[in-house]
C-alpha cells in the first residue's frame, strides 16, 4: 500500500492539479466516452462530468491527505466521482434524490462474475430472439431503423400535411463517393433522390417546387399556417443486408410489403397507460399530442423491453447479475419511437432526450431495439454492460462492498462498506459527523436540466422491473415552475444540503464543486447557497467539461468548460483573496475566472446582490472582450 504523504492543510486541492493536461484528457475522453470510461453505458444520466476530470480532483486529494480518506458525492448523479474513487480503491459515500440514478449506480458496481454475466446476457437474448420476425421483410432481410413523418390535416383546406422538418430528409448512404440524399415533399410525403448540394428541387409525384433551405411552415397547398396531427406515415428503412461475413445498413425508401405497420404501446402494461403528468419538460410531450407513455414507443419496442425484462427476473442468477443487466437493458427506453430524431448526415438515431429536453419531432425515427447493427440496442448495452464491468475489475484487486439504502429503510450510520449509496435529499445525509475529508460534487446546473421531469421515463421502465420503486419530486434542487420552485427555493435546497456536508467534513476537509451556467441568477444563488452553508471559496479552476459535438451543443453558444470551485469552511478568521490555480486565456476560461472571483468577492462580502458588477469588474481586469454570462 502507498505511504501518506505528508498533508499540508495550507495548499489548496486545486493547486496540485496540472490543468492544461487534464484538459487535453477530457477532450479525449469526450470524444469517445464509451471507449475511454465504458460505464457511461452502465445506466443512462445527463450532465455527466468527466472521468478525467474528477480523477485527477481524487488524485490531489490523495496527495493531500494520504490514501485512507473518504470522499462523499451528494449530488452523484452519473457517478462520475465514485466511480473514478472506487477504481482508486477510495471509500466512498454517493446520494441522489431519485432512484433511478442511485440504483444505476449501485448496479454499475455491483460484484458479479465477468462469466456469469456474458451467460446471462446470452440467455436473454436468445429468449427474445423471436421477436427481430417483427421487423422480417418478406424477402427475409430485417428492418434496423424505421422512419416516419408526421402527418397533419390543414385546419382550413383539409388537405394532407407531410411534416418534414427539413426538405433534405437523409443522405443516401455515408460514402463519401456516394452525393445522393432523400428530398421530402411536404404536399404528397413522395421522397426525391437528388444531389445532397442542391438549393432546389420538383417533387417527381406532383410536381410542387420546393426551395430547401426554406423554413417550411404551415400547409403547402394553402396559405393557412395551422395544422392539426393525425397519424405517422413510413418514409424510409434501414435494411440490414448480408455481404459476405459482414452485414451492411442500406437506407432506402419504403415498400409496399415492409413490415412498418405499427401500434401504439399504450396497452402493453398499466405503467405504460399512466398518463403523462404536467411539467415544464413534460408539457412538450403533452403539446404534441402524447397522452400516456406508451403514446411514445410501438408495440414492438415495447415488447423487446417488457420481455427482456422479465427473462431477466426470471434468470437463475444473482440479484448484482440481474440488476446490471436491467439497468443497460432499461437504458434503451431513451429510443422512443416517436421522439427519436435521426441524423440525416450521419445516419443514426439520437436518444428522445439527446438534448437534454423531450424532442418535438415531425420526423421520429422507430429503432429495432434488438437488431445486431445500430446506435443503443440491447445487443450493444448488453455488451457495454460486460464491459463497464471489465473496466471496473481492472482498476481493482477486488470489487468493492456496496450497501444501498433507500428512504425509509435506512438504519444506524454504518461503516462497513466501501462505497455506501442513498437514494434520498442530501439534506440528510447517512455519514457521521467529521467523517469526511473532501466532497467533490456537481450541484444540479440551476434550471438547465429538469432531472425529475427527464427521469420520469426512465422510472416508468423501471417500476415494470421493480414495482415497488418510490419517486419523491419536491426535493428537487432545480428552478421549475410548473411546480412553483424559484431561484430562492433552488438556493435554499442547495445551502441545506450543502450545510449537511459540512457536517460531515473534517475540520481540514476541502469542498469541491463543479459547475457552469450563462444565467447570473444560477451563480447569485450558488453563491447564496455556499454563503448560507458557511462556506468561503479559497481556490479556482477552470476545465473542459463538455463535448462540442454533441448533439444538444451543436450550433449554439453552449459554455464547455466547468468552473471548479474550492471551498473550506468559514472559521471566521481574516478571509483571503480565492488563489486562480490555472491561467485563463480563452474567452470562456476568462469568463469563468471572472464569475469565480465575482462569486468568491460576493460571499466573501456577504452580498451576492453584488455579483454582477463584480463580474464586469474582473472581466476588464482579466481583458476579456466579451461577455457570455447574463
């Protein structure tokens, strides 16, 4: 075992991180996530920090205060930090307010044998093997993806809509000899093949003259602009064809005999006829005219997962097998039929939350959820389950002891475990007071993501698995006002939960936060809620965080990089200046330095009425030209 270093409770965290080069890393890292962190796959979450990032957060921590510390997570989400302290064989304290990511987590840990779980995998397969005759053309090929426009009914002439969000539906094929694309006609839904560059085109059915980089609204036979929803109309399939010992994807339109006819899954079972509650987010489901969660997947989709699920309860095998199958296997509720949108440059499908929000999507995409080819199908999830396992038994002499709590259930404080998981608010956390050397952690980004409201989907899949799962929403952390929370509610939230982590620190212990935002109002109540926690900050960062070639970073002007935040906590002697522990030279790293020491100054001072004009100061004095938070 590695000696402990000497500590030294004066240098910050921060300071003993290289962050040119952990940038580099997370770059790399974001590039391909599955390649370099396979657990991404384990369970599905949103906002997941880098495991580069994070590691390089443990490393310093062990260098500051040896390898016997306990680090905590109250906000664990993806699980980025315990996973990364888990691998470092660091014992490790994670919480979440909901049940899907708390017992996500707890899966992708979970000690299981490498062998059984590859067996596993195979006999739940094999069990729904019958269900690919679903999507069996009659020549005896099979259907991987399935495309459908929605059609609409003009509210004034009557006369049918094809609701192609843009006239270059696809590319015929991603040869790079290969220039052809689909041209959707919004008046006869008939698909054109023409040159993927051309500005314009006559659809060859009836003749109406389409400009395709024209924002096409309303009805094309008329000038009314409103439409009403009737059904779903097939327009392209992927069919997957033998060549050799390899299988290709060909695109191609549809034909009379596909087997693209489809039913609602909203009979499969009573969680899938649960009607979809109000919300912020859930609001455009409603909107669209989606009632209940089974308005959003065909009966066959919901047929792979249903099945699947029960030949995973019906397996012979350990609970840590199950659960870890069940969990990559409820991953692949995120391809609804009717919300998937597909890549019509890249030929994929994207996930019905890819952009952190339910799609609004005139042109879904209907995965085969079992096909051996395609984006997040169980065959693939199923692999990356065996292989986030193997990357996790890798980094380790042994897996670790997990205990799981669940609200209500929870006993006396516990200590023999290595990593102890609650599902519950982080006002109430199940560690001992001053048991704690660092919390690192990613509060909720403000009102960025509505975590409950995305999670519901996941948690209607997951009470088929397990009925008796619990979700509680009122706790959330997050500015929502379909529920009536405000910034004053998410900072209060915050401060409470963040008071409980003191708690738990050691007097030398360190808070470590990560966060970004473009709204001043996230980082006035972020500085109210450490205020309020009675921390100060003594130290900063700043470090790319996110991938911008994701699909909901893509042509916006999304902020990739995080803050990190050092906080100790206020022992009311004389407050220092926050130390920058990097150099800033980007817009966006000056931006963040310059909201860190605004953040740092307004609790510092008590004001975080403050913060703006701190924030303009410290932009001029770092030469920053331009402003990107607000």
């Amino acid at each position: 075992m590695r000696s402990a270093p000497r500590q030294s409770s004066s240098k910050s965290l921060l300071s003993r991180v290289k962050w040119r080069g952990v940038g580099l890393r997370a770059a790399k890292e974001l590039s391909n996530r599955e390649i370099h962190a396979p657990v991404v796959s384990a369970y599905r979450w949103w906002a997941r920090r880098p495991h580069s990032v994070m590691g390089a957060l443990l490393d310093a921590a062990v260098a500051q205060y040896g390898v016997n510390l306990t680090v905590s997570d109250p906000f664990s989400g993806g699980g980025t930090v315990t996973f990364e302290a888990t691998r470092r064989g660091l014992k490790t304290y994670a919480q979440d307010l909901y049940p899907w990511p708390a017992r996500g987590l707890a899966s992708a840990l979970g000690a299981c044998k490498a062998d059984e779980l590859e067996t596993a995998s195979r006999e739940v397969l094999e069990v729904l093997e019958p269900l690919r005759e679903a999507y069996r053309t009659p020549s005896g090929a099979e259907l991987s993806h399935i495309l459908r426009v929605r059609v609409a009914d003009c509210a004034s002439c009557a006369g049918s809509v094809f609701e192609f969000p843009h006239a270059l539906v696809s590319i015929a094929s991603r040869s790079i000899t290969n220039t052809r694309a689909y041209f959707g006609c919004r008046a006869c839904g008939h698909l054109t093949v023409r040159d993927r560059a051309a500005k314009s085109f006559t659809c060859e059915a009836c003749s109406t003259r389409h400009i395709v980089e024209a924002n096409a609204i309303g009805c094309p036979h008329c000038p009314h602009p409103y439409l009403r929803p009737r059904t779903w109309q097939a327009v392209l399939v992927q069919e997957l064809v033998r060549e050799g010992a390899r299988t290709k994807a060909v695109l191609r339109p549809v034909r009379a005999d596909d087997p693209v006819q489809f039913e609602f899954a909203s009979r499969f079972s009573e969680a899938l006829r649960r009607p979809i509650p109000p919300g912020k987010e859930t609001k455009r489901l409603l909107d669209n005219g989606f009632a209940c969660w089974g308005d959003l997947y065909t009966k066959r989709q919901a047929d792979a997962l249903g099945s699947g699920l029960t030949a995973i309860q019906q397996l012979q095998v350990a609970v840590a097998v199950k659960d870890r199958l069940a969990f990559s296997l409820l991953g692949a509720a995120e391809m609804p039929a009717f919300l998937s949108r597909w890549d019509r440059f890249n030929l994929k499908p994207f996930e019905g939350m890819a952009n952190h929000r339910y799609t609004q999507t005139t042109l879904a995409v209907e995965a085969n959820l079992l096909s051996p080819v395609g984006r997040g199908t169980l065959p693939r999830r199923l692999e990356s389950a065996a292989g986030a396992l193997e990357w996790l038994i890798e980094s380790r002499e042994r897996l670790p002891k997990v205990v799981a709590t669940t609200p209500g259930k929870r006993g006396p404080k516990r200590t023999d475990w290595d990593v102890l998981i609650t599902t519950g608010s982080s006002v109430k956390q199940e560690l001992r007071d001053a048991s704690v050397n660092v919390v690192i952690t990613d509060p909720p980004y403000f009102d960025d993501v509505q975590y409950g409201e995305l999670s519901r989907l996941f948690h209607t899949w997951l009470s088929v698995y397990d009925p008796a799962v619990v979700i509680d929403e009122k706790a959330e952390a997050v500015p929502n006002t379909a529920r009536g929370t405000s910034a004053a509610d998410y900072e209060a939230t915050i401060a409470a939960c963040l008071r409980e982590s003191r708690r738990t620190l050691r007097a030398d212990g360190r808070l470590v936060l990560t966060f970004h935002n473009k709204k001043l109002v996230a980082w006035r109540a972020l500085a109210g809620a450490i205020s309020k926690a009675g921390f100060r900050v003594s130290a900063l960062a700043a470090v790319l965080a996110e991938n911008s070639a994701d699909h909901c970073k893509r042509n916006v002007n999304a902020m990739l990089h995080d803050l990190v935040i050092e906080c100790v906590a206020e022992k009311g002697a004389s407050i220092q200046a926050p130390r920058l522990e990097f150099k800033p030279v980007s817009t966006a790293e000056k931006n963040l330095a310059a909201i860190g020491l605004a953040l740092a100054q307004s609790i510092a001072t008590k004001a975080p009425e403050c913060l703006a004009q701190a924030y303009l100061e410290q932009l001029a004095s770092l030469g920053a030209k331009k402003r990107l938070i607000e």
